[in-house]
C-alpha cells in the first residue's frame, strides 16, 4: 500500500514522495498515511552520490577514460524512510553509457 513520507530539508522546508512499503517508518497526521523520514533528503542523497562517485571514479581511472559518462540509476523511498537504489526488473542496477571522442584506435 502506497504511503507518503515527510523528509525534512536542511533549510527547514519538507517534501512528501510517494512509498510503496510501509515497514519501520512513524506515521503522522492524515489518519497514518503520512510518515516522518528519520534524516533529510539532502543526508538521505549522501548515500546515491557516494555511489555515483565510486562509478566515475572507477571510470575515470581507465587506461582510455571516456569523454563522456552517463550513469542512470532510479531513487526510491523504503520502508525505513531512506533512499535506495529502486530495483529495475528484479534487481538493483546502474545504466552506464560511455562514449570516447577523438580517440586514435591505433594506439
């Protein structure tokens, strides 16, 4: 059953997004449909640019390391009030597209 959660900002403001799972979260007002995030959106995202960090580190690394790095992974709220990485038929993945530009393949 489909909930909102509050996840507070830093600058005081709040934003409700839509969650499917209901575990471990404290509801508040709008007869329990609402629940309170336990930390902000801006430390919940933390965690989602760290992980991109490690991709195009990694990338970045390469012998040839492309000219352009595209890494799509979807965002979704769980039970606990937290983000993750959404599942994407059956299981959690990254979309990476590398592209190289101007590179000599005889090199």
């Amino acid at each position: 059953m489909a909930q909102l959660v509050s996840m507070p900002l830093e600058d005081g403001g709040e934003v409700l997004i839509e969650s499917a799972e209901g575990r471990g979260a404290i509801p508040v007002g709008a007869g329990g449909r609402v629940v309170q995030a336990s930390e902000t959106v801006q430390k919940a995202m933390g965690g989602i640019r760290s992980a991109a960090e490690a991709v195009l580190g990694q990338l970045r690394a390469m012998d040839q390391p492309p000219s352009k790095v595209n890494v799509q992974f979807g965002i979704k709220v769980t039970g606990e009030a937290s983000l993750a990485v959404a599942k994407s038929a059956g299981e959690a993945n990254f979309n990476v597209t590398l592209e190289w530009s101007g590179v000599d393949e005889n090199s």
